[in-house]
C-alpha cells in the first residue's frame, strides 16, 4: 500500500508539471515562454530557438528600443506576422503552426536572429 502511494503521488507530481520539454507549456497549448535579448545576453535572443503549441504565448524581454524585433526570414525584410520597437516586454499568441523566424531589425546582419516552431 505504502508502494502504491508513493506511485501515486509521484504520478501527480508528472501531472502537474505537465510533462514539460523545456519550453515552459508542457505541450497542453495556451502556455507562456520567455525569450530574452540584449543586456547581459549580448547581441542574442535566448533561446534562439523555441518550440511551441499553438495556442501558447512568447514573451520576449530586453530593450525594443535598441533591438526593434521583427518576424521574417530575410535581414531588413519584414513578413509582417508580428513585430515591436518599444518598451522592454512583448507577447505575440501563436494560433497557427508555423515556422516563424524573427529577428533584431539592426542587428541580423551579426546574426541576432531567432525562430519559433509552432506545432
């Protein structure tokens, strides 16, 4: 019996933290992931790759003013599906699956690019 509990305790412990990969939704869709950019990360967007349920919420945190972020596959050609020059945080819903690739508007050139895989 004492066996079984333990079973069962541990069983809702997994369920309760949903069974997360790593990208802060466990995989149920309507979950929050953080992205952060400039200050002590650098010229970077971390984690620069994300993967996502539709439904789930990126934020991303850091300076919009230095960094104008912008979706798009290509340096200084913006696809329009999201993007932010203010503030210091910003959310973007994902309800379709995608591949959407973002990147700092100023600085792509150096490679500050990221992608979230919406599945």
């Amino acid at each position: 019996m004492k066996t079984q509990m333990g079973v069962v305790a541990a069983a809702l412990v997994l369920a309760a933290c949903g069974g997360s990969s790593g990208n802060g939704n466990g995989g149920t869709g309507g979950g929050t992931n953080v992205v952060n950019f400039g200050g002590a990360v650098g010229l970077a967007f971390s984690p620069s790759a994300l993967t996502v349920k539709v439904g789930d919420t990126v934020t991303w945190q850091g300076d919009f003013a230095t960094h104008p972020l912008v979706s798009g596959p290509n340096c200084g050609q913006p696809d329009g599906k999201f993007s932010n020059t203010s503030g210091s945080t910003y959310s973007h819903t994902f309800m379709a699956a995608g591949t959407y690739p973002y990147s700092c508007n100023v600085h792509c050139g150096v490679g500050m690019k990221g992608v979230v895989t919406v599945q």
